[in-house]
C-alpha cells in the first residue's frame, strides 16, 4: 500500500494518531508530582490536550496553551466546559503544576516570561525525546535535519579593517539549529529559565502505528518536519520517511519503534 504522504489535517493526525503514544510519559510525570484532586496544572504546548484530559480524569484543575491554533481548537472540543485552552501563555496564576512536555528551545521565553510571575515553589517539569541510542524513531529525525537548509551565517558586524569583508561568524550546524523541533537539551533549558533540577527520570514511549501510512501521517502530524515540508519536495519527506520506518515493519504490516523519553523536574525558587 502507498503510504499517505502529506496529511490533510496535521492536527487531526496529531489527536488520533500521534498524541497517545506519549500517554506514559504524561502519566510517569503526573505520578511524580502527586497531581491529583484539587492539583492546579498548567500545560505549556498542550497539544490537542490529552495530557490535560487526564490531569482531569484525576481530579485536576487545568488549563493549556499552545501555538498551534488548530490544536487548541480540538483540545477545547475534548476539555470539559470551562477549561481554557489559549493560543498563548496566560499569565502565571496560582499553578501548582507547570508542564512542558514537548519541551523546545522555542519555549524558553514563553517558560521564562511566566516564571517571573509564578509562585515561589511551583513544580515546572520538562520534558523531551531521550538519548540517540535509546530512540529507535532517531534516523526519522534526522531525515528532518538533512532536509532542512542551514541557517545562514550569522553576520557579528561591519569589518574591522574598511577594505575587509564584513565579520561572518561560521558555527558547526546542531541538530537544533537546522530543525528546532526535533531535540532539546533539557538540562540546558532549565538552566536558561534560570531553574534548578530537582529531580529526573526516563520512560518509555513505544511508538507503534497499525500500518505504515498511519506511522508517516502521525509523524508529519508532530511538526518536526514542518520546515523540511516547506524546504522540499512533501512528497520526497513523505518517501524517507516511509523508507525509514521499513526495519520496523512487522509482518502484519504494524510498525513499532520502542523509544525512551526524558523529564526533568524543577521548582520555581
């Protein structure tokens, strides 16, 4: 079967498909935190919310925000009345939770602007993909990386000398730097929003797909191929992408790639 290449509703794909497959991560995180009835929790980049659903089904308070406007829209749809779910960062109100599960270098001002106004001792936890080798979805990844053009160099300033050329300032290309969504160095994170680790730990994140069309279309849904989709061909990101997932093809036709996610936990000082 030809695999769908491109979806037509990234966000829808992202609610049926890929959102799930966090589920032990949300739930690992939930736990170690003790949310529960009367827990006020917050959700940075929520999603289509069902991290959110499930601090509810244990009795939470909550409330999201996320940049994707099509996501905030499904996640109104499955959030009880009265949730709000918002397309930016509300102003840090009294949360006992803070939570950024899909933790990104792109979130640090947003998670630094609402730190200034939290209150002392709110539990912040971050989290994001674990170690390469602990990740069989990592040459996926990388397609998203080698598809993506480099930024270009980064001019520091007009020449020193009038008859030289200007200043440009050449760094080894990151992963980060060419697809900014695909990893983030949480430990670096925390420290940038000016937190300290309290406490961390590992869990495991099986992605496994019915079949491989359903593996490509929740995998474009996650928007770490959003600037490889805009830089190339779709079809040929399409086309890697279901060359990459064939090692993890069963013989009926599901695919399952085991992976391992990381949080970290913090308080607000």
């Amino acid at each position: 079967m030809t695999p769908t290449l491109v979806p037509h509703h990234p966000a829808r794909d992202w609610a049926e498909i890929q959102e799930r497959m966090l589920v032990p991560l949300y739930e690992a995180v939930y736990e170690r935190l003790g949310v529960g009835a009367g827990s006020r929790v917050l959700g940075l980049g929520c999603g289509s919310g069902l991290a959110l659903l499930m601090a509810v089904a244990r009795g939470a308070r909550v409330s999201g925000a996320d940049r994707d406007h099509a996501r905030v829209e499904l996640a109104g749809r499955r959030l009880p009345e009265g949730v709000t779910v918002t397309g930016e960062a509300p102003e840090a109100g009294p949360y006992d939770v803070i939570t950024a599960f899909h933790a990104t270098d792109g979130l640090l001002p947003e998670l630094t602007a609402l730190l200034r106004t939290a209150r002392r001792g709110t539990a912040v936890a971050l989290a994001g993909w674990g170690p390469p080798e602990r990740c069989a979805t990592e040459p996926v990844l990388r397609i998203a990386a080698r598809l993506t053009p480099r930024k270009p160099p980064v001019r520091t300033g007009p020449a020193p000398f009038p008859d030289r050329a200007p200043t440009v300032r050449t760094e080894p290309a990151r992963l980060s730097d060419r697809a900014p969504t695909v990893r983030a160095d949480l430990d670096r994170l925390v420290a940038a929003a000016g937190l300290r680790p309290v406490a961390s730990g590992w869990v495991a994140c099986p992605f496994g797909y019915a079949d491989e069309a359903g593996a490509v279309r929740g995998l474009l849904s996650t928007g770490v191929f959003d600037e490889a989709l805009r830089a190339t061909d779709p079809s040929r990101v399409g086309k890697e992408i279901a060359a990459a997932l064939a090692p993890y093809a069963r013989a009926d036709g599901t695919v399952w790639m085991p992976n391992t996610f990381r949080y970290v936990l913090t308080r607000v000082p």
